[in-house]
C-alpha cells in the first residue's frame, strides 16, 4: 500500500517573511531557504520559488535569482531521486527539471568566457581579475614554428574588445595564458573540483563555435579519463574528460562547467564527425599552471 504524504506550505504572511529575510540576507538564498524549511517544517513550492525568483531578477538582483532557481532544482533532485514517478504520468512542465540548472550555469560563466581572435578564432576564459586568460597553446601560438602569435584580439562577452599578448605558454601540454589590460571590468571563472565529477553528470561547454562567440552547448560526462595517446593530443601524462557536448571548431580553450558554473575542464578539440568533445581535467590544468609558476589560490590546490 502506498502511504501518503503529509507536508505543510507556508502561508501568506510566512511567505512574506521569506521574501524579506531573502532580500536582506548576505548568504547565499539557497542556504536561507534550505535552512527555513528545516525549521519551520514547510514546503515551498516550485510555483513560489519560480515567482520569487523573477520577482528578483526585475529588481537587478540576478545572483539572487540565480541562488533560488538552484535552490529549487537541488530540492526536487532530491525528491525525484527519493519517490518514484507515477507509472503513466507525464511532467509537462518544462521548468520542471534541467533547465533553470543550465541557466544557471551559464549564466554564472557567460561573463567569464572570451573570444580570441588570433588569425583564426578561438575561446578561453578569464582566470584572475587582473586579466589573465587561458586558453590552448595552440590558438595562440604557431604550432610549427613555436612562436606566438603577433596579434591577438580578445573580446569579452559584453562587447568589449582589447589586445592580447601571449605571457606563458607550454606547448607540450597545449596550455596557454595571454594577458590582457582590462582591470575593473573582468569577471574570473569560478573553479570547480573534479573529484566531483561523474559519469552522466550534465555539463555546458561555452567557446567559440565555428568562429560565433560566445556559444552554449549542454552534454554529459561520457568518460573520466581519457589519456592523450587515446585521443590524438599532444600534453603527455595530461587526463581528460569526455562529453558529447557540441565539438566544433573554435571551442578549444574554452571552459567545461558544471551545473554550478563551476570549471572542471578546459575545451581542447574533439572527434571530428561532432559528436565528441575532449577537455583537458581541472586537476591536470591546475598542475600545469603551478608548473608554469603561476599563482593558484590554496583552497583550489587542495580540492583538487
């Protein structure tokens, strides 16, 4: 026999002291109203978190927004993984489950990714708030006659354009940082922690396919870890991951992410019939930089 299940929501004047305690709180909403419904025995419902969440979003508090969305998309991962669905019930509500995830994500790197135009185009993604970018060496370097390339142009995804110059690169490992002037207008991409990831986790890819900036494509971890022998790369000893993520040309060096917007990879090429995307792993590249002599917070070094 099937029990049923009992839960209370909030009421009216309840669901305004949310809405206060969300606008004036300085921690993350995800936590306040993870940490409300414990205490206060209740369940919001998706309906009001897709409204607070707008209500949010109109007032210019996105990252605000952003936290409730994935507020929801936690609590209900949570409950399709405890209950069974219905047999013979459909959920039509697009909004239901993954996509506020992938808006999520990709709201979170859009401001971090970049296009390198450097004769032939190129992505990365800002690393430091003093305009360090990485990308592959090979977007911006001349893989024959191993010298960088002379002119580099780097646009952020708000529109703006600046030059780059190639600042440390190690071909052997297809790793390259540029240096751009653009303090005060930069966002650094957060990093994530590869041993986080698993197979079926769904990623964003974001780069410049087939020379468009600034473009999304979603997919899921299909490998953990792929050697360079394997997939034809240069970067001996590096790892990779694998997804089925768009691969196309003008992606390499842009990030892998996860649901949190968080890197996990950075983008070096895939198959070329398009239906692989290869990216080097979060713990590789950060070795690599460390190699390179440059600078990573501890916390990072630690994780992964």
């Amino acid at each position: 026999m099937l029990s049923t299940i009992h839960t209370s929501t909030p009421s009216a004047s309840q669901k305004k002291m949310i809405v206060s305690t969300l606008k004036s709180t300085s921690e993350s909403c995800a936590n306040v109203l993870s940490k409300i419904e414990r205490e206060e025995g209740f369940q919001i419902s998706r309906s009001d978190l897709n409204r607070w969440a707008k209500l949010f979003e109109k007032q210019g508090q996105t990252q605000k927004s952003l936290e409730i969305l994935r507020f929801k998309e936690l609590k209900y991962l949570a409950l399709m993984n405890h209950f069974k669905l219905c047999s013979g019930k459909k959920n039509t509500d697009p909004d239901y489950f993954g996509r506020s995830s992938l808006k999520t994500a990709a709201s979170i790197i859009a401001p971090s990714v970049v296009h390198i135009n450097s004769g032939s185009s190129g992505s990365g993604f800002i690393i430091d708030s003093v305009g360090t970018i990485i990308t592959c060496a090979h977007v911006v370097t001349d893989r024959d006659l191993l010298v960088n390339k002379e002119k580099l142009v780097v646009t952020l995804s708000n529109g703006e354009h600046y030059n780059g110059v190639v600042w440390k690169y190690m071909s052997d490992k297809d790793v390259a940082l540029v240096k751009i002037d653009g303090r005060g207008t930069l966002t650094p991409a957060k990093w994530g922690d590869v041993k986080k990831v698993f197979l079926g986790d769904l990623v964003l890819c974001a780069g410049s396919t087939l020379g468009l900036s600034h473009s999304f494509s979603k997919g899921v971890v299909s490998c953990l870890e792929r050697t360079h022998e394997e997939i034809g790369s240069e970067g001996a000893n590096n790892l990779y991951l694998q997804t089925d993520c768009a691969a196309s040309q003008g992606n390499s060096g842009g990030p892998l992410v996860n649901l949190s917007g968080e890197v996990i990879g950075m983008i070096v090429g895939g198959e070329k019939e398009g239906w692989i995307e290869f990216a080097l792993r979060l713990d590789s590249l950060l070795k690599i930089l460390k190699t390179m002599g440059y600078k990573l917070p501890n916390s990072v070094l630690v994780q992964n």
